[in-house]
C-alpha cells in the first residue's frame, strides 16, 4: 500500500504546533476538543508517517487557543 509522506513544510507545521502546545502543557485531547476535531486526528497530524495534516482553518483556530498567531506556526523561509 502506498502512502503519501508528508511535505517538509508539513512536517515543520506539525512540529511547530507540537512545540507550541507542549509548553503550553496543552494535550492532544484539549487541542482536540478546541478546533472541532478527534485527539486521534492531532495524533496523525502530529505522526510523521501519517497523511493528516493542519488546514489553514485548523492553524487559525489553533492560534486563537494558544493565544498566539498562525504565523508562529509557518516557517520564516520557503521550505
């Protein structure tokens, strides 16, 4: 079965999400429950063997729950 790996700027926005929501010692579940989704879909996102990925409504959503903007979550440079 072939499955589709993630980009490298996918993989820096997950990281980037990841990071940002451990030192706010938020959880998957919490994240979760805040944007409307599965704590199985933040596992995904957060796998870098998995597909799943943040849409730019996730990342805006996200932001407004760490109380932070969705550009802390891109990288400073095309990847």
């Amino acid at each position: 079965m072939f499955v589709k790996l993630k980009s490298q700027f996918d993989l820096y926005v997950s990281s980037a999400v990841r990071k940002m929501r451990i030192a706010k010692e938020v959880t998957q579940a919490d994240l979760a429950f805040e944007i409307g989704v599965s704590d199985g879909f933040i596992s995904q996102v957060e796998s870098p063997k998995s597909p799943s990925k943040y849409n730019l409504n996730h990342l805006n959503k996200i932001a407004r729950y760490l109380n932070c903007s969705p550009r802390d979550f891109l990288p400073e440079n095309p990847l």
